[in-house]
C-alpha cells in the first residue's frame, strides 16, 4: 500500500509533460520527461487503429519520482528496487470504427500472442500476474485509475505486461543505454526501439558545419562529418 501511495504521488508528474529544454553540450544532457515520452512511447500509423504502446524504463521511473519533492531518496530506492528486475510496456490497442468509435482488444487477447524480441533475435513471453511479486502487482494495479482519469478510454484499457530485464546470461533485453535494439509484438503488429535512447545522450556538434545533432548519430547528415 505505501508503494501505491507512492507511486501516485509521482505519477501525477510523470503524466506532465516537462516542456524541452536546450542542452549544454559541454555536460551529460538533462533527461526530460518529454524527451523520455517521445522516444519510450510508440504509435500505429495505421488510420484504422489506435494504439498507444508504452515501454517503461527504469531510468524513466527515476526520472520522474525525482522531479517529486515528497519522494525521498530511501522511497526512491525502494520502488527503483521493485522495477529494475524487468522490462514492463503498456498497452493500449483498439480498431477505429464507423464514426470513430474504437473497439479496445481485451487484455487476455494481447497476452495470448504478446511478446519481446531482443537484440539477437529470441522471444520472450510476458510473466504471468500470478508468477509477480506482489509489490509489483500493487504498483502496476495503482496505475489504471490515475491512468484512466488523465487518458480517459484509452487509460482505462492500457495493459500492463511484465517480462524478464535479462535474458539470462547477464544481457538485458532492453537497455536504453548501449547499441543495440528490441521490439514488442502482438497481433502481427510489431514495434522497435532503437538504442541508444538519445534522450540519454549528450549532443554532438559537427565539427564541419557547426550543426547541434542528437548524441546517436555518428555521421552529420548534412556534410558526412564524422562526429567525436
């Protein structure tokens, strides 16, 4: 129960979107939230769809309950402690009817096909709710009401699944910090994140033209410069 109380008190601000701020190119880039959104959060771009999946990091967690005054750094830890051991994504997936009415997918009907593909290609299912400590069941079941009173239908049907963080010989499935990539997928959709996330990342200045670009890019697309 506390880790619910908690988890709300940060919730509420990880739902705000921090607006963007310029980076100093001379220090580690400050993580946004809104950086952190649009790099984490994937669209279908299928106009008779609406899906909204969600991976969450650790570091995004972090992010946002550090923003929050009333989070110490022992409840910090303590809910850090709770999330590291897996990767959770959220959700939500519906058809866009006559009229835009969308027809949500059940939960059990994404679970029955669900799943994460990492670097080296191998598949791993979702953990069964029953199989989850009971801390990170609490956490995830505290999420669907805040969800459904800032999202509305769209909140109310956003799934959480639980997966493995490894893949067993000590390599995480998604890392948002090293090279490397992973995707989500259910229903013949599937959707991949590339890594690193370059919301993590200091930017780099082209020595050539002078251009500021993303931490990820190793060449300037507007001379060929290699970037330091």
């Amino acid at each position: 129960m506390k880790i619910a109380k908690l988890f709300l008190t940060g919730l509420l601000s990880m739902l705000v979107l921090a607006p963007a701020q310029g980076a100093d190119e001379t220090k580690p880039q400050k993580v946004t939230l809104s950086a952190l959104l649009s790099e984490t959060q994937k669209m279908s771009d299928d106009p008779s769809v609406m899906s909204l999946i969600w991976w969450i990091p650790t570091v995004y967690w972090q992010t946002a309950l550090e923003q929050d005054k009333n989070v110490t750094a022992d409840q910090l830890k303590a809910l850090l402690a709770i999330v590291e051991p897996y990767t959770i994504v959220a959700v939500s997936d519906g058809a866009i009817g006559r009229g835009g009415q969308v027809t949500f997918t059940p939960e059990a009907t994404i679970r029955e096909s669900i799943h994460l593909t990492n670097n080296a290609g191998i598949k791993f299912p979702p953990i069964a709710p029953a199989d989850l400590p009971a801390d990170v069941r609490d956490l995830l079941a505290s999420m669907r009401p805040v969800l459904a009173n800032t999202i509305g239908p769209m909140g109310e049907n956003l799934h959480f699944f639980v997966f493995p963080g490894g893949d067993g010989k000590d390599q995480a499935i998604a890392d948002p910090t090293k090279p490397g990539a992973f995707s989500l997928g259910f229903a013949k959709k599937t959707f991949r994140w590339r890594l690193p996330l370059a919301s993590l990342l200091s930017r780099k200045t082209c020595a050539e033209c002078t251009e500021s670009l993303p931490g990820t890019f190793q060449f300037c697309p507007y001379d060929g410069k290699k970037l330091n």
